[in-house]
C-alpha cells in the first residue's frame, strides 16, 4: 500500500486503496492517545499551521493536538484577530505564512475551493478541513474509521445520511468515500435540502427518515447549515424534527447493532433528541476520539511518513 500526495484536498481525489490505507496507519496513531504519555518524537522539527478562517471546536482542536502528540510545533490563526480584518486577502496571508516556513498547512475557509488553489501554489503540505459546501475530507476519513472499527469491514454496509445534505460538506465526502469502498449509502431528507444532480452521486434517495431505519447499520444524522442557508427551506424546526428528527420512537426502529453518528456541532431537539445524542447506540463521542488518530496518520503520510514504518 502506498502514498504519494503531500496534499489532502478531497477525498474525490483519492482512490479506494488509498481510504483504506489511511484507515489502517490511523490505527497504530490510535493508541498513542491512550497512554499516560501521549506524545511520540515523529513529526518533531516540523511546523504545522493551523489556519482556521471559520468557527471550529473539534477538527481545530483535533489537528492541533494530532500534531503535537507527533511533537511537531503548531501555529493557530483564525480570521477573529488576524490582519484578514484590515482587509489583508487569503492568498497574501498564505504567502506570508510560507515565507516563515512551514512543513504544512490546515485550512477552513467559508468558501470552495482555496485549499485546492493553496496545494497547488505551495510546496508545503495542505490539508483540507473543510472548504464551503465542498468537501471535510478528515471528518469522512474518521467517520469511515469509526463505521470499519465498529463493523470490521465497509464493504456492503448500509448507511443513511440524513438531513441537510444539500448544503453539507460532510454528506459529500462521506459519499464520495463510502460508495468507493463498498457501502451503500442512502440519503433521506426533503426535496429543499437535496442538491442538484444527486441522481449522479451513486446513493438511494429517500423522502422518508422512518422505512429506511429498519435496514441501516449506521444513521448518520446531519445539522442543518444554517450558516450556509440564506432562505427558508422548510417551515420550521418543529416541523423538521418531527419528519427528519431522530427521536426515541425512531431509535426503536433501528436494527439490532446499527449505530447513530453525528460530525458534530448538534443541534439538539432539532435533528437529533438528547435520547438518541447520548444513547447507547450512540457512537458520536467515539468519532471525536476517532478523529485525533486520523489527523496523526494524514499529518505524518503528507509530511513524508512511510505507510510501512513503524
Ligand atoms: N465536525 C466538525 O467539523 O466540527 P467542527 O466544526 O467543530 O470542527
């Protein structure tokens, strides 16, 4: 199994030998974040920097302590407090950040597309953490990670996405990753919040949340991106809740062993129930530990690491 890219941009670009190598060098990170000493002497002399132009609570936190239990340094910058506020563009600040030499560069940004540009422009290392409504390719990876430690294998898992799909970075990259490696994904949500061409996204489609919980393994239920949303595609949350919301009755439905995930931040009462958020299906909090040992593994392959070293 190999790697060859410095860059993680979309996980469009990566085959399925590659998802599933980034699957397997995430499990020997795994277990560094279980020892007393969480820290390992790989990345050390390496810089990371974190550029976070749009809020974040765990992929910042999980990127930033990805690196330093590689003992890489890491650099945090957020659009709040930076000179983008006096005016100063993404590519100006990008070029100035390179110029102090980093090994590589985490980017959120409101909008598609600038990760790839910035791969492209920089001979640093770039990874994606989330471009507008176009890709979260680590969020997919971890997810994908969790679904194959929980079940052992993807191939032929059943997994239901549900919600806002049409304005979720998220949904796209766990799509794009999961019919490349074998799972059969079904999206359920109204018609205001699918987006155009998913006929062409190899996925079922449902209107209806409550028929295809009886056969999914995994439900993932998404937020709706109120941030990204700048009119009205349902009546209200009540009414969203009561047609997409996943509630006890819902969990009832579920099959045996079939789990609940969320990439977080929930929204609460909305599309997801404090019941089924902290349940016993509920795999949410392990997708969040998840997360750090996938960031370790992607920070170390796009520096250089080897797939086969130790
Ligand atoms: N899942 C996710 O991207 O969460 P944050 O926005 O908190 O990073």
């Amino acid at each position: 199994m190999s790697w060859a890219h410095k860059d993680l941009i979309a996980i469009q670009d990566l085959s399925r030998d590659e998802i599933l190598t980034i699957l397997e060098a995430s499990t020997s990170f795994k277990e560094i974040s279980r020892r007393d000493i969480k820290k390992v002497p790989t990345l050390r002399g390496k810089t990371v920097v974190l550029l976070f132009y749009e809020a974040s609570t765990r992929t910042r936190l999980s990127f930033e302590l990805a690196a330093k239990r590689l003992s890489a340094d890491t650099v945090a910058l957020s659009a709040s407090g930076s000179s983008f506020q006096k005016g100063e563009t993404i590519m100006d600040a990008a070029l100035n950040v390179l110029a102090m030499a980093p090994d590589c560069i985490v980017i959120r940004y409101p909008h598609a597309g600038l990760p790839q540009k910035l791969a492209r422009e920089l001979p640093c290392s770039v990874i994606n953490a989330g471009d507008g409504t176009h890709e979260h390719p680590t969020q997919a990876l971890l997810d994908m990670y969790s679904m194959k430690e929980r079940f052992g294998s993807l191939e032929g898992l059943r997994v239901a996405i549900v919600g806002d799909i049409r304005h979720s970075r998220v949904a796209r990259s766990n799509v794009y990753g999961l019919t490349k490696v074998g799972a059969h994904v079904t999206v359920v949500a109204p018609d205001t919040l699918l987006p155009p061409g998913i006929r062409g996204w190899g996925v079922e489609v449902s209107r209806e949340l409550d028929p295809v919980l009886k056969d999914a393994d995994v439900v993932m239920m998404l937020r709706v991106q109120k941030e990204r949303i700048d009119e009205q595609f349902f009546p209200d949350e009540r009414e969203y809740a009561y047609f997409y919301g996943l509630n006890r009755r819902r969990v009832d439905l579920m099959k045996e062993g079939a789990v609940i995930m969320h990439p977080g931040p929930m929204n609460r009462g909305v599309e997801i129930t404090h019941d089924a958020a902290d349940g016993d299906r509920s795999i949410i909090l392990n997708q969040v530990e998840n997360g750090v040992a996938v960031r370790m593994a992607l920070l170390y392959l796009s520096m250089g690491g080897n797939v086969d070293a130790d």
